[in-house]
C-alpha cells in the first residue's frame, strides 16, 4: 500500500510528530510559523517555499483585506428573485394543502361517510367554497343499494383544474425571474 494517498499533492507532507505544538500568537492576528524540524532533524521550510523551491506553482495564501466582501444577497435582482421564489413556495404550500383537502372530501364522500358528522361538515364547507365554481359540472354517480356513497366528479374536476392553473402561475413566476432563452 502506497504511504502517500495523494502523490502529485504539493500541500500534502506527513507529519513527523504525533501531535504538534500549537503556534504562538503573534500580534496582529497573524501565527507564525513554527519550526518542525524534518526526517533529519533541521528546521523545515514553509510549505509555500518548499513547493516553489521544487518549480511547482502554488497558489498564495488569502489575504485579508479592511474592506469588507460584498455581499451577493443583498443587490436588487436577487431580492426580486428571493422574494418571488418564497411567493412560490407559498403558493405550493397552499395549493398541496387544498388538493389533500378535496382528496380527503373525495373519499368521504366516495366511502359514504355520514354529511350530519361536525368533521364531514366543516370538511364539506370549507372546500365547498373553493369548489363552487366547479358544482354541477357533471352529474355525481351514486353507488351502492343506500345511495349515500358517490362519485363527486366536481372535485375531482377542481383538484384538477386547480393543479393546473398552480403549474401556469409556477411557470409565468418563474419566467419573471429567469434570463430569456436563445432562439432554436
């Protein structure tokens, strides 16, 4: 097995010591360099040195600066962006939130379930306002011998029509905020 995992790595040295004293402080915030004497006892180079002394390029070392970095968060076009993609994520949350409510209308109303119950009631008002406009479209069927248990097809027609106009107002949202595409 090879000693070295990452042979062509300038930065890579094994350490001589199991644990290495910690570097003094130095003012200004800087540490200095300590001494870690290699295989045959001398001081050894800085790693930057070392890497340049063998001609391979390596990259300097940050340098901090008094200025600070600008910050890519806070220029207009990515507040729209932010606050557009949080308006969308708005608009998921209660569209999924109103489609579990007609699915859960669906099979309540599919299973028969008794419409003089106060959960099946408040159930049925609540979706029954935005399922309004959707009423009469097409003629429930009813099953079974009682006659209490049917197909609502307005539902089902508003989950529908309601995921489709999510998908539209999702893709005009997301047009707004996107850079043009080239022609084909």
């Amino acid at each position: 097995m090879q000693s070295n995992p990452y042979p062509n790595d300038p930065n890579y040295s094994q350490p001589t010591e199991a644990n290495p004293p910690p570097p003094p402080y130095q003012q200004g915030g800087q540490y200095g360099q300590p001494p870690y004497p290699n295989q045959a006892g001398e001081p050894a180079m800085p790693p930057l040195q070392e890497a340049q002394q063998r001609g391979q390029y390596v990259q300097p070392p940050y340098q901090y600066t008094t200025q600070p970095a600008p910050n890519p968060g806070t220029s207009d076009g990515q507040a729209s962006k932010y606050a557009i993609g949080k308006i969308i994520d708005f608009i998921r949350w209660f569209i999924v939130a109103l489609e579990l409510f007609f699915l859960l209308r669906f099979v309540l109303e599919l299973i028969g379930a008794d419409p003089q119950n106060i959960f099946a009631q408040f159930l049925y008002h609540l979706t029954g306002f935005f399922l309004y406009p959707f009423l009469g479209i097409v003629p429930n069927t009813h099953l079974g011998t009682k006659g209490n248990a049917f197909i609502d097809w307005s539902t089902l027609i508003g989950m529908a029509v309601y995921g489709i106009v999510y998908m539209i107002l999702r893709l005009f949202l997301r047009t707004t905020i996107s850079r043009p595409e080239e022609p084909i």
